[in-house]
C-alpha cells in the first residue's frame, strides 16, 4: 500500500517541485537598477594643459567615473592620488550634470572648491563622502598576536609610512572594461630609483548587480566600487612584521558613524568567512548615506584560496581632528577640493579607524611577501549575503519532497481505508442466513 502511495503521489511531488522552483526564482530575483557608465582619466585637462602636467609629474592623479540612469539618478566617483589615495562619491538627482576640476586651484595651496558640479539648474546633491587611506603602518609583532593595540609593542616596533611620500602611477587597466582604475607605487618618491616591491589599490566600479569572481566573493550592485589593496613583495623592516592601513572616511553628516558586523549562517562564497563588517557613514539612514564594506579576510597569495587566507581586523572609530599629522594629510586630498575645510564645517563627520591584516601562527608577512585585501565603497543599503537559489532549492528539495510525501501517503491511505468500509456488509444486516449456510 506505501508503494502505491508513492507511485500515485509522483506526478503531483514533480508539480509541487516544479511550483517551490517557479516561486523561489519570482521571490529572489529584484528588478535589478543599472547605470551606464562614463569614465574620464585628467578631467578637463585640456582647459589646463600646464596645470595638469605639473601633476602628472608628481603623480597626482585623477580619475572621474559618472554612473548615470535615465532618471538622472547619478553616483559621481573621483579616485584620486592627490596627497594620498582617495575615492570621493556624490550622488545627484534633479537634472543631469557633471563634475568639473580647475587643475590650476586643485595644484595650488589652497585647492578649496576646485572640483564642483557644472550646469547645477534643477540638480539636487542628496549626498557626498570620502574614504582616504592616510598611511600604511608596519609594525613588529614580536610576540605573534596580530593586534596593533598590544600593550607589548613599544613605540620603536613601530614605522608609519605617509603616502604623501609615494610616487603613484596609473597603470594600464586590467580587465576588458574601462572602469577599472589601478593606482600602483613601487617608490616612496619619485626621486627613489630603487624597488621596494609594490603597493596597489585597484578600483573596479560596477553598472549592475553581482558577485565578485574573486575570493572572498563579496556581493556588488549597481551603487557600488569594488576595490583590491595590495602589498606585494614589500622589504619589511624586521622579521616579524606586519602591516596596517589607516583609512579615514568624511562624511556630509553630523551623525554617529559606527562600524557593524554582520553574522551570516552560510560561507558559500567565502569559505570560512561567517561574518561582514559594515562601516556606515549614517547607521540611522542608511539607504541615504555610505559605506565601507569587507569580510574579516584577506589572502597571502595571488591564487587566493581558504588555504591562503588570513584574518583581518578594525580597530575603534576615532576622531582625528585634534591630530595635526592626520588633519595635514586629509587637508592635501582632493577631499579639499569637493568639501572644502571639513575639519572647520559642523555638518561633516570625520572618523578614522585601523585594519590590519594577520593572524597569529600565519607566518608574518615575510612568509609569503604576499596580502591582498578586498572591500567595497558605496551609496545606500550595504549589500547583504544571502542564500544562493541553489542552496535554496537544495534546502527546499531536502525538507519539501519528505514532507510531501508524508502529506499525500497519509491522505492517500485515509482515502483507501474510507474507501474500503463503504463497500463492507455488517453481519447483522441479514446479509447471511445463519440457519441455512451454504457450503461450497
């Protein structure tokens, strides 16, 4: 009879599966936003060929990326080496307009207000902010704890390395697209003819939604700039160090920033990884505000695999404008030109934080002279990890089709036994003639 029961259930468990397939694909697929991007390297040069030469020569450079939509819904992205390495956001909507750089004021003294928005008639800026990298820091983990806040560490296991003394170049890009834009130094200034290995940001900006290729396979969308930090090769300074990045992130906001991490259950993308860091310019408004986004993670090898992989860590948000070394270098950004003196306006919020890169018992860097490490930029709702459709359905095949069958053998079986009694005869309805039986 269970037999039975299954073989009657099949063509209604393959509709049944077939419905669970057709629902999950409706409910996790969105109507995904798409941009169409426009990439400029020196803007507006040609109005100031003299200005833009004199950067050129001292590796100051500038990228402006626009991600537009028909709505005129625009991300504005400049990446830029000016001072130190930085990616600037504006988000504009209103009426299409366009960034505008004044080379002559940006490579002056005072480059305030060098970079602003052209034919602004009917265009609204709903926001803006930085994330500037200050400086990387090297430091001799002498006791193998991979924490920069070890109370061990002495001031002389310390070196910090302003990336105001860097020579950066562009490099050619390195993907089919025109959107990716490398920043790479392999000098501490452009008169040092010798190689220190190379350090690297590289920036990919995205038109749609998707999932890097790349380990730790973080999720993009159409507001989002992927980007990779990249030590390779690198002479350290002792035998055990390690390395660090100071970013700072400048936010038009007098709000809390805060920097959250997000547990997840699933490590399908990243194995291993159980957790995303959140960095929000306005944890309150998020869909309207910044972010800077990572998984705990970075790799020791340029095939990144679980194998290579390491940790990585932030440390406690702090506020720098007390710090003359830390305001001297925001202030020679191109985060001067777009904001003006921020340390001076009350309606922007300067914060900085740490992120080393290491884990004890890995081998300090000199092991492998190899991190790599993965992040996004962006605008809105930072995007979350979910559950791929495939571990869905799998989920829903594995609980649904047992279930199932339960279900329509029990109704099967109740119908058969239903069935059965209509068709049975009483004894004591004078069916049988107890005084007369016959025998065959």
């Amino acid at each position: 009879m269970a037999i039975a029961a299954m073989n009657k259930s099949v063509p209604i468990l393959k509709l049944t599966t077939l419905w669970i397939f057709v629902w999950i694909m409706v409910f996790t697929s969105t109507d995904a936003l798409k941009r169409k991007l426009q990439t400029n390297y020196w803007p507006n040069c040609k109005d100031f060929q003299e200005s833009c030469n004199i950067a050129r020569s001292l590796g100051d450079n500038v990228v402006y990326t626009k991600a537009s939509t028909d709505q005129n819904d625009n991300l504005h992205y400049v990446f830029s080496t000016i001072g130190i390495p930085t990616v600037m956001l504006a988000r504009t909507t209103g009426a299409d307009a366009d960034l505008y750089f004044e080379w002559d004021q940006l490579m002056s003294n005072d480059s305030t207000n060098s970079v602003f928005l052209k034919n602004t008639k009917g265009v609204k800026v709903e926001y803006m902010y930085a994330v500037t990298f200050t400086q990387l820091i090297e430091y001799n983990d002498t006791n193998d704890h991979a924490d920069l806040t070890n109370k061990e560490l002495e001031q002389k296991n310390f070196i910090f390395r302003d990336f105001r003394n860097f020579f950066w170049k562009t490099l050619p890009l390195m993907s089919n697209g025109d959107n990716e834009i490398v920043f790479n130094s392999t000098t501490d200034s452009p008169a040092k003819q010798s190689n220190n290995g190379s350090i690297s940001f590289s920036f990919k900006v995205h038109e749609n939604d998707g999932r890097s290729s790349e380990l730790p396979a973080l999720v993009y969308s159409a507001n989002v700039t992927q980007f990779d930090f990249v030590l390779a090769n690198y002479t350290p300074s002792f035998s055990k160090s390690r390395f660090a990045l100071e970013a700072v992130l400048v936010s038009l906001t007098d709000s809390q920033m805060s920097i959250n991490e997000v547990d997840s259950i699933d490590d399908e993308y990243s194995p291993g990884v159980f957790q995303i860091n959140n960095w929000l310019s306005n944890p309150k408004k998020q869909h309207i505000s910044g972010f800077l986004q990572w998984k705990p993670v970075s790799y020791l090898s340029e095939s990144r695999s679980r194998k290579s992989a390491t940790k990585v860590k932030h440390y406690k948000l702090a506020d720098i404008s007390d710090r003359e070394l830390s305001v001297e270098q925001v202030n020679s950004s191109i985060v001067l030109g777009l904001f003006g003196h921020v340390f001076e306006r009350k309606d922007v919020t300067v914060k900085a934080s740490n992120i080393s890169f290491g884990l004890s018992g890995d081998g300090f860097y000199l092991e492998n002279n190899y991190t790599v490490w993965s992040a996004s930029i962006g605008y809105g709702q930072p995007p979350a990890d979910a559950l791929s459709t495939t571990v869905i359905i799998i989920i829903s095949a594995g609980l649904g089709i047992p279930v199932i069958l339960i279900i329509f053998g029990g109704i099967y079986t109740i119908f058969r036994r239903t069935r059965g009694r209509s068709g049975y005869q009483a004894i004591n309805n004078g069916s049988i003639n107890r005084s007369n039986p016959q025998v065959n």
